[in-house]
C-alpha cells in the first residue's frame, strides 16, 4: 500500500476488511490511503477480477458498507476511488467531479501539474488547500495547479 502513515490509515483500512468482504478475501486490494482525520479519507482501490467493481464492493448497494465505515469514523469523509497505473488517470480519478483539461508530469522530480479551467480550481484545492495535499499524499507527487 502507497500512502499508509500514522494519520490512521491502518483502522481505516482495517473498517474496510471488517465491512468489505471482497477486501478481506481479497478480491478488492487497497491500494493506497491518505487520511485527514476528522475531515476526510481517500482510499484507492483495484479488483482481481474483471467482473467485480472495487469502487461500488467498498460502497456497497444503496451505500450500506461505506456508511458503516463513515460512521464508525465520526462521520469522516470517506471518499474510495479507483487506482491506476497510470499516474494521470489515477489523478483524474482522485479529482473527479472537476474537469482537468490536461496534467503534465515531471516523472524525475515526481510532480504534476493539474491544468484547468479556472473555476475548476476550488474544486481541486479544495478548502484551504486541503484536497490537493491529501491527494498529494497519496499519489506520493508534489501536486500544482498551472497557474496557482
């Protein structure tokens, strides 16, 4: 897993065993976890089989699985996503729903540049930059925005 610290990353993940039985077999891998307690989780993850949705198994069907996690966490954003190889499909998927024009990366220093419209841009940084540095965390990128 990328982004585990000690920010409790590890109960988040281990809600997600107890609540996701397609991660405690297995199925569902969690790839990486970035944690802002007492505002938000982001957790991407990715199926072993083709036929299972990773994103709709941590969910769960009218929501069920994530809610249980959300309130076991206070009431903590819970946002679960899915992983890429790919570092700039990964980011738009992280993003979403902000439209991201296009990213540039510089793989040698690790960072990426986020190019977007303008009033994108709050949606990206998100309050008080908050998104952009979890999201930073996790991917393990230093994270820009063209522009800011």
């Amino acid at each position: 897993m990328n982004a585990m610290t000690d920010d409790g990353s590890d109960e988040v993940s281990k809600l997600f065993h107890s609540y996701v039985p397609e991660v405690a077999d297995g199925t569902v891998q969690i790839k990486a976890i970035a944690r802002n307690r007492g505002w938000r989780t982001t957790v991407s993850v990715v199926s072993k089989n083709n036929t299972v949705d990773p994103v709709y198994s941590c969910v769960g069907e009218k929501g069920n699985r994530i809610k249980s996690i959300v309130r076991d966490l206070a009431n903590e954003l819970v946002h679960v996503v899915d992983w890429s190889d790919s570092v700039s499909e990964h980011l738009r998927n992280l993003f979403k729903p902000a439209t991201i024009e296009r990213i540039s990366l510089d793989q040698a220093k690790h960072e990426a540049t986020i190019h977007a419209s303008a009033d994108q841009h709050p949606l990206i940084l998100g309050k008080e930059r908050r998104q952009i540095e979890l999201i930073a965390r996790l991917v393990g990128w230093k994270l820009r925005i063209a522009g800011d």
